[in-house]
C-alpha cells in the first residue's frame, strides 16, 4: 500500500507572507501588552497608600512591580 503525504510539493520554509503576518500578531499582542500593563501601573497609582501596603508593594514598587521586575520579594508570599 502506497501513502501520499499531503506536503508533497510543497516548500518546507514558511512564506515571506505568513512570516510578515506572524510579526504583524506579534506586534499586536505586544502593543496589547503595553496598553494592559500601563494601565495597571495607573490604576496601582490611582490606590492610597494603605492599599498598595495590603499588596505588599509601596509606591516606588508599583512599576517594578508591573513589569515583572519584583518577582523575588513577591514570591515569598504566593
């Protein structure tokens, strides 16, 4: 019994299009990402002192804190 792949006659390497695409859903997700985060460090702004305490986080932390640059002191807790 003979098999046919279904890739047959088709080019291994991805196309220049579906590799421009790929960046454009990169860039996407990216740009996303920057507008969630940014409005995490205005919204941990927005909060009085005693709230960030009960984070556990003071305001000079709140960005660190966001950005993923807080990770050893927070993990203690979790």
């Amino acid at each position: 019994m003979t098999t046919i792949s279904q890739t047959a006659g088709r080019s291994l390497r991805p196309s220049s299009s579906s590799g421009f695409f790929a960046t454009l859903v990169n860039a996407a997700y990216a740009l996303f990402d920057r507008l969630e985060r940014r409005s995490a460090v205005k919204t941990l702004n927005e909060l009085d002192d005693r709230a960030l305490r009960d984070i556990g986080i003071n305001r000079s932390q709140i960005e660190d804190a966001v950005y993923g640059q807080f990770k050893a002191e927070l993990t203690r807790y979790l």
